[in-house]
C-alpha cells in the first residue's frame, strides 16, 4: 500500500513525534500529516513508566499525549505498529516494514533512542531488562513485589527512579554503579551523595566503583549479577539501566549527517532541506555553552517539535529554552536547569538535611551555568531564569537563603 498524496511524514510516535504533529495543525498546516510508529498505541508521556506506571498509580488514559478522537479530529493519520526501514531522499519516500511506503513532501525524523546494551555474557537470559517503551515497564512490574530482588545495573535516573519504585512495591533493590558515585555522568557531586543517602535510608543497597563482569543465570532465567572483583549479587531479575543510543541508522543509511545523533541546526534542519529530525535522536547545538550535545528529555522533545513545526509552516522560531530535567524519587521532586559544563565552583543553597536545598554550578567569572534543586521549586525557576540571561551572581548572594534571586546582586 502505498500513499499517493504527499505532505508530512513523521517518523516515531513518540513524545516528540506526536508533538510535532499537534503543532504543524496549531501553527496552521492544512496538508496530510502521517505519523508512523513502531509501538502499537498513540502517543504516551514515559518519564512516569518507571515512576506511577510501575506503581500500579497510572492507567494508559493518563499516559496518553492526547486522546485517539484528537488525531481523527485534526486528520492526522496514525500508522502504528509498523516500522520504516528505508529512506530514499531523491525520491522523497520511506520504506516500511509491512511493504508499503509513504511518499514525502516534508519528513519529521523522531526517531529516539534505544537502551544501551551491556555487551557482557548472560544479557539474553530471562528476567534481563530495560526500560524504554509500556510493554517493558509492564514486564518490569510482573517482576516486582514482596519476596523480590531486583538487581539494577546502572546508577543514573531511570535507575534510581525504578529502585524507589521497586521499594514502594516492597521489593528489595540494589543499585550497581560503576563509577564511584551515582548520576556521575548528569549531576554534580552534592547532589548524587544526597540521593545516594536517600536511597540506602530507603533500603536500597548501593554499591558503587562496581564492575559488572557477567549475568549468571539457573534454567534460562537471570539469577545473579557477577562482578568483576568476583562478588554474586544474587536477584530475581536484572535491569539494565546504562543510558540510551540514538537511533540513527535510518539517517545514516540515508548519508545524513549523524554522530552521536542526528545533526540538525536551531531549527531541528538536518541536511537535506525536507528533511528535520527531533528528540532523543538528534545532536543539536546549544548556543549558551558554545558547544553541541544530545539532549533526553521531554523539554528537549517538545522544544524541537515546535521549531521543526514553526520552520515547515514559515513561523518565527519559538523562544530558545533552557535545556531542563526533573526527576521523582519517594517525597523528593528534583528539578535541574542549564548544564553544568566545567564548572569553577559549586554554592549550595538551603539545608541538605531538611530536604529542600538547590546546587548551583558557576563559571570562573560567576556566571550562572546550572541549578540543581531538591523540593526547592522556586529556586529551580529562578536559577532557571538566571541561567537564560547569563547572569553573574555572587556566590553570597546565592549561598544565603534571605537573599531573593529575582534581582540578584552581581
């Protein structure tokens, strides 16, 4: 089957995805919008599969972008389940998996990312998992419970989001983190000891500088993590938690630019003028820090729907955004803005110990480069701010809770 009417194609029914598709009807685009999906179901928020979806506290209606009558409304057609596998840019048309092809008069990539896989024996037994899509997360929750162990390779976000989770539904969890302390690779070093000793007061085991040298397994199933120092961390099943891939090898195949994701420019262009590529998948540059980086985040997803939407339809670009997070860890809400790249020096402001503080990362002239908030959402948005003007901010000022941040002395 082909489709013999061209307009946009989007590729990925993602957060990013089936954004993109809302905003090309809001900024006006009358023509065929097709969005093209591997997963079976319409777009879906993920950070909360490894949060309230685990937990029993979500329903598949509160996760969805927007309701199935909104795409028939606004005609735009959904093609899901179904996965491309081919792109050919001189005749403006995609390939997929169940034969077919769509032609193109614009194409969306919204490709997203894949789990990283470990590449050590024993990743292919039973009860060995990730977390990127519903159908994992459902596998996830089956394995968890009273009575169960699971063993989480991997100290960053979704790992310890999925050990809070984990202990919520009275299991038992240990974290194993390679590097010597979580989040090294995302957060600065207060914050990863303050969530490090949430987690073991929540009775997570945390073990950190911890190789992995395989996964043992009894019958087929995973029933132990062996570390390299010869350790068996015994468990009922394994999640692989160790970051994402960009899933580029359509672009690549395709002889766009890709390294590390799909390079673009500020308004989500790849190389070829048809062609805009947003999301997870993307290499995008980032004009406070001088520099280009692969941003995963839901912010990130829609900033890049909305310029990839505005440049199709001849709108001014939206307003560039601070690259943000946040996570949801028992009774603690972090929220993190900008990036702290090569920090000079760190200032905490509040108490660590009451559970309400904010981390901000400064450059050698005091700049305000990021800002790690803890329960603090009124420090995250004005740090945010900060951040967004470049503002120098003495370190003092930043230190000492009575002092407000809306005009901050230089």
């Amino acid at each position: 089957m082909s489709q013999t009417a061209p307009g946009i194609v989007i590729l990925g029914a993602g957060h990013a995805g089936g954004s993109a598709a809302a905003f090309l009807r809001q900024y006006g685009w009358k023509g065929g919008i097709t969005l093209v999906g591997e997963e079976p179901i319409l777009p879906y928020q993920r950070p909360p599969l490894s949060k309230a979806w685990l937990k029993g506290e979500a329903t598949a209606e509160s996760l969805a972008l927007r309701p199935a009558r909104f795409y028939t409304q606004h005609r735009i057609e959904a093609r899901l389940g179904i996965r491309a596998t081919g792109i050919d840019r001189t005749a403006k048309r995609v390939s997929l998996g169940d034969g077919g092809s769509l032609a193109y008069d614009r194409l969306i990539l919204a490709l997203g990312a894949a789990p990283r896989r470990l590449g050590l024996p024993g990743e292919d037994f039973a009860g060995v998992l990730a977390l990127r899509s519903a159908a994992d997360a459902d596998a996830l929750a089956a394995m968890l419970g009273p009575g169960r162990r699971l063993a989480i390779i991997g100290g960053g976000y979704i790992g310890l989001e999925v050990a809070a989770s984990a202990r919520a539904l009275g299991a038992e969890a240990v974290v194993i983190e390679r590097e010597p302390r979580v989040l090294a690779r995302v957060a600065g070093a207060r914050l990863s000891a303050f969530l490090e000793a949430q987690h073991r007061a929540h009775g997570v085991e945390v073990l950190v500088d911890a190789a992995v040298e395989e996964i043992e397994g009894r019958n087929g199933a995973a029933c132990g993590v062996r570390l390299r120092d010869g350790r068996l961390i015994g468990c009922d099943a394994v999640l692989v938690g160790i970051g994402a891939v960009p899933n580029e090898a359509l672009a690549v195949a395709a002889g766009l630019d890709c390294g590390g994701g799909i390079t673009v420019d500020l308004a989500s262009r790849t190389a070829d003028p048809a062609i805009h590529a947003i999301g997870d998948c993307t290499r995008r540059p980032l004009p406070l820090y001088g520099r280009e980086a692969r941003l995963e985040s839901v912010p990130n997803a829609i900033e890049q729907a909305k310029q990839a939407a505005a440049d199709i339809c001849g709108r001014p670009p939206p307003v560039p955004e601070v690259p943000w997070f946040w996570s949801d860890q028992y009774d603690l809400r972090l929220q993190m803005a900008g990036l702290a790249f090569d920090p000079a020096e760190t200032v905490v402001r509040g108490e660590p110990d009451g559970g309400s503080f904010a981390v901000f990362h400064l450059a050698a002239d005091h700049r305000v480069l990021a800002v790690e908030a803890v329960n603090a959402p009124a420090d995250f948005m004005a740090g945010r701010i900060l951040v967004a003007k470049q503002r120098q901010v003495a370190p003092a000022v930043l230190r000492d809770p009575a002092q407000p941040l809306k005009d901050p002395v230089a």
